[in-house]
C-alpha cells in the first residue's frame, strides 16, 4: 500500500530500472505463507498500474520479463477472473511499446509468446467452465443416487447399472477434484468457490478482454509488415475453436447486446485475417463449426455476421456449400434439430447470394442442377422429405426475379424433368401442406417467362390451387397469371387456360370480398378479370360440372316441442304418403295428400330461401 502511495506521476520514472526487481514474487510480497496467499493480488496488480505508465521507458529485456511474468500469472487458476482480466489488459497495453524496439527477432518472439499464452488461456478457461458445470449438474443429481460403498478401501458403486458407471465415475472425478481445491492451504484453484454463474459473469469480461488483446496483435503484426508474422494456420485454428467453444458462457445472458458485442469482436479478427487463412480455417474446421452450432445458437451468429460482409460472402458461401453438397444425402436422415439448422445454412447462403449478386452467382453456378434434381432424388428415399423441399423454396425464392441470368440457364436442361417431377408430386400429394409447397414450387421455378412457354400447361394446376391457398400462395398465384395474360396474347394463353378456365374463374371470383377480406386480393383479382376484357365469360361455353342432388334427400321442417327445436327429416313421410295413395288405402288417403301438400310447401319456401340468398351476393 506504500509502495501505492509513492507511485505518483513524478516519481515513477524513478522505479524504471527496478522492474526486474519488483517482478521477483519473493521480493515484492515475501516468502511467508499468508503473505504470498493475501499479498500476491495487490501486489501484482501494484507492478501493472506502474508498468502501464512507464510501457514506453522499458528496453526489451524489461518487457520481455514483463510479458514471462503476466502471461504466467494470466494462466494461474489461484487468481481470480478480476486479476486474469487485469494481466490481459496489461499485455494489451505494451504490445505497441515491444513492436516499435530494433531487435525485431525477439520483438517477434514476445508477440508470438503472447499468441500462445492468449490461445492457452482461452483453452483453460473452457476447461474450467466445464468442470464447473459437470459438477453442477452432479449436485443437481444428488449424491445419492447410486450408494457408495467402501469396500477394501475402494469407492463400490452399489446400484449403478453398469452404462452409467463411466459417467458415475466422471461425476465422482468432478466431485473429488472441488473438494481438494478448497481444501488446498495455499493457492487453491480461486474458481473452485465460484458457482457458474459468477464464473460466466467474470468470464465474458475476460473473454471480450482477450478479443481486444488477440485484435491488437493482428492489427500490429500486419502494420509492421512481414518482420512480425501473425500466427501460423495451427494457432489461428486453435484460436477459432477456443473461442466458438468458449461463447457458451452468454447462454442465458438477458441483455443480448453482451454476446452480440463479443461476436462482433471475433468477426472483426477474423475479417482481418488473409484470405488464404480465412479459408483454411473455416474450410478445415467447418464440421467443426456445424457440431457446435447445433448446441449453441451464438455459435451461429458468427458466420451470420461474416457471410453478409461483402469482402468475404464469396468464399464464406462456397466453402459452406461445397460442404452442404457433400453431405446433401445425409439430410434426409437427420432429426429435426439438425434439419432446421441445415436449412439455415441452405438458406443464408441463398440469401448471401442475393446480397452479393457479381460474386456470388458464380458460387452457385456448378452446385445449382445437383441441388435441384439431387433434392429431389434424396427426397424420394428420405424418411422425411419436407427439408428438401424446403431448401428448394428457399433457393426458388432466393434467386426469383429476374436477375441471375447465369443461374437461369443451369436451369434450362433441367427444366421439362423439373417440371415433370412438380406435377407428379402435385397430383399425388395427400396433405393439403404438401400441395401448397408443390404449388408454390411450380409457379416460382427460377427461369425467365419465355422460356416457360411450352411447358405452359404445367402451370395451369398450381394456378388453380394457388387461388384457394393461403395469403402468400394466392398472391403467388394473382402475380403469375397476370404475368401471364400481360405478356402473352390471347391466341396463345387461351387454349392452355380453357381446361381449367372454369376452376379459375370460380377462384378469381371468390376473392371479390369486402373488407374484412384481404383488399389487395379482391383489388388484384378485379384488375384481372379487367384485363381478360370479357374472356372470362367463355368459361360459359366450357361444359358444366354438377354435382347433382335430389333435394328430396335434404328437405326437413323444424318442430319445437317443449322449447326445442328439432329437425324432421321429411322424406321418409313422403315416400309413406305416396305409397297410401297409390295403394289405394281409403282411411289414410286424406292425410297422405296433407302430408305431400306440406312437403311441397317445405320445398317451395326453402327454394324461395336460396333465391334470396343468390340474390343478395
């Protein structure tokens, strides 16, 4: 504390050439027993705040101690996160102050000293979150879920069945390894008190702490050129996996600012790396990268973040679907959860493609027939087919429009096969989802208009089920046949539209509904039926399809007996009334005939009924 006081700004010049003295342990807090248990945090923390201020008066040998003794201590579980965070920042701060010496072979020895003890930390502190939550979730269990038993001086786990004995072993590890850190009397590991929460809770401040120390080096190795190389593919890709393992700690956090803020950070150093390690990492660690996605959704963010960023979309999308393509058969098999994420992927992928149409087309280009006709290959065999199908929509969607002439012509050899196949499924389709996606499918297939016309007739199906649709299916629907009849003469569109021209007529005619209708439906319907200017009314020549009904076998009154009103099915009283009369039975003949006079009355009041109900719509 005294040593505290006398540091002032004009006297810590003064302790300049006693840094290698203060950074001896023995000298600064002794060699007692309590001393170096309670001293050795302040004292530590004492040394930083002065070398912070005098960084630019030290030679190379008095940083190149420095960074031995703080990387030692970043790396030592008896401190806790405060003082791990505090030897960090202080790495941070005499990077500029190493690089700018003339000695650049050992300037380049420290800085790579620091990548390695940056890279250990980050694994160690995976490690330690862990064991921390293993021994979490072992409490939870209870201990007494299997008995111990000594037997011989050896620990029996009487009840265990024998596939859990590993795992009671782990637990009972886990278990032994807490209670002899605190048991320990000096330097105990300081995050054996700590519960998971508090460790996370110093962790991410860590953890941000060694993305800025991690940013630094990158940005001053590539300031001072090739003297000072920034790490090799090895230690870059440790550092990658350490920290997308290590972005567990913001699960559960309720500000998401905290993860979106650490993310960020690990964008920004992975977009300052060289193409060719970008692409070496994320090429030889992509299943990597997928495994631990599907646990952790932050994970995900990562390549959210870098695919949309314009200097690395293009590689970033191929290397994620040459790896989708290869394991394109597999999807059909996955559960769900790995199913919704791989859709994901498909599906950020097209999207990326959109964002980034002059380099990202040509991305596309070579996978583009596998993926269409390979979908529905594997969708065919697969115990569930709807992520295939759903991955073909998200493409349809992604690259509708108009705009990727080179995507388009991929298209063409494909598209009567294509076309066959939609058709098929169409028809045969039992669900009424599955007719939706099939129809949608068919009406958004990715190529030009003109290049549809003679296979015009494939579309006439799905335009008549997209009118009975939901929102987007009808709007799907409305937009291709006015697409249609704007670009298409009446000699040409008609013959294909008259097999259905009834159906579709009858759908364009049940959209004309007032409001609490959709208005957009009935406003583009009515433009339609404007633009056929008066083809519509052909469907009249088109012959009628009934579904004829007697109405004898609807007809009934209402009778109301004690306050209720049932329904009397009448005819079953009019085939006993004709009957008596043609008969011939005398005492029943007058009322046979009241009988058949109120039926026909019932007839005639329910006709009058539907005459209204016409009328009035």
């Amino acid at each position: 504390m005294a040593t505290r006081h006398i540091l002032t700004p004009d006297s810590r010049s003064s302790f300049v050439p006693y840094i290698d003295v203060l950074l001896e342990e023995k000298v600064l807090v002794g060699t007692g027993i309590t001393c170096r248990e309670v001293l050795r945090p302040l004292g530590y923390s004492v040394v930083a705040d002065l070398i912070h201020h005098v960084r630019g008066e030290l030679d190379l040998p008095q940083l190149s101690k420095v960074v031995q003794v703080f990387s030692s201590n970043l790396n030592d579980p008896s401190f806790t996160g405060a003082i791990h965070t505090m030897c960090a920042k202080l790495l941070n701060t005499i990077i500029e102050s190493i690089s700018g010496k003339d000695d650049k072979a050992e300037t380049a020895k420290q800085m790579r000293g620091i990548y390695v003890t940056c890279i250990e930390k980050m694994a160690a502190f995976i490690e330690a979150y862990d064991r921390i939550k293993a021994f979490q979730v072992y409490e939870a269990k209870g201990k007494g879920k299997a008995k111990e038993v000594e037997v011989d001086g050896d620990v029996d786990m009487e009840g265990a069945k024998p596939e859990e004995e590993d795992a009671t072993s782990l637990d009972r590890q886990t278990y032994g390894w807490r209670e002899i850190e605190q048991a320990m009397p000096i330097h105990a590991v300081a995050y054996a008190e700590e519960s998971l929460e508090l460790f996370c809770k110093e962790g991410r401040y860590l953890y941000k702490t060694l993305l800025h120390l991690f940013r630094t080096l990158l940005s001053r190795a590539k300031d001072d050129g090739s003297e000072l190389r920034a790490p090799d593919g090895e230690l870059l890709g440790m550092f990658f996996e350490h920290n997308l393992r290590a972005l567990i700690i913001f699960e559960g956090v309720r500000d998401p600012r905290e993860a979106k803020e650490a993310i960020e950070l690990f964008s920004q150093i992975l977009l300052a790396l060289d193409p060719h390690e970008f692409a070496e990492i994320w090429t030889t660690r992509m299943d990597f990268f997928v495994e631990l996605a599907a646990q952790n959704m932050h994970v995900f963010s990562v390549i959210q973040v870098l695919i949309t960023h314009q200097d690395v979309s293009h590689q970033l999308v191929g290397i994620l679907l040459k790896y989708l393509m290869d394991r394109l058969g597999d999807i059909g098999s996955q559960n769900k959860h790995r199913a919704h994420l791989t859709l994901r992927l498909f599906k950020m992928s097209f999207l990326a493609i959109n964002s980034y149409i002059d380099k990202n087309e040509a991305v596309l280009v070579p996978h583009l027939q596998k993926l269409i006709m390979g979908s529905f290959t594997h969708a065919a065999k697969a115990a569930d087919p709807t992520t295939y199908y759903h991955i073909l929509r998200a493409l349809f969607r992604s690259i509708g429009g108009g705009r990727f002439e080179a995507l388009y012509k991929e298209v063409l050899p494909i598209l009567q096969e294509m076309l066959d196949t939609l058709a098929y499924l169409l028809k045969h389709a039992t669900e009424e989802s599955q007719k939706d996606l099939f129809t949608e499918l068919t009406l958004t297939v990715p190529v030009r208009l003109t290049n549809l016309l003679p296979h015009l007739q494939y579309l006439m199906a799905p335009l008549v089920h997209a009118l009975k649709g939901g929102h987007e299916l009808v709007s799907q629907g409305l937009r291709t046949l006015e697409l249609c009849i704007d670009n298409l003469t009446a000699d040409f569109l008609d013959p294909n539209l008259g097999p259905v021209l009834r159906d579709l007529m009858s759908g364009l005619n049940k959209l004309l509904k007032s409001v609490p209708a959709n208005r957009a439906h009935s406003h583009n319907a009515i433009k339609i039926l404007g633009k056929l200017g008066g083809r519509n009314r052909r469907f009249e020549e088109v012959e009628y399809q009934l579904d004829y009904r007697t109405p004898l076998n609807e007809l009934s009154a209402s009778l109301t007996i004690e306050g209720k009103t049932e329904k009397l099915q009448l005819e079953p009283l009019v085939d006993t009334a004709t009957r008596v009369i043609k008969e011939g039975k005398i005492p029943y003949i007058e009322d046979a005939v009241k009988v058949l006079q109120s039926a026909v009355l019932s007839m005639l009041a329910e006709v009058s009924r539907v005459v209204e109900i016409c009328a009035s719509s």
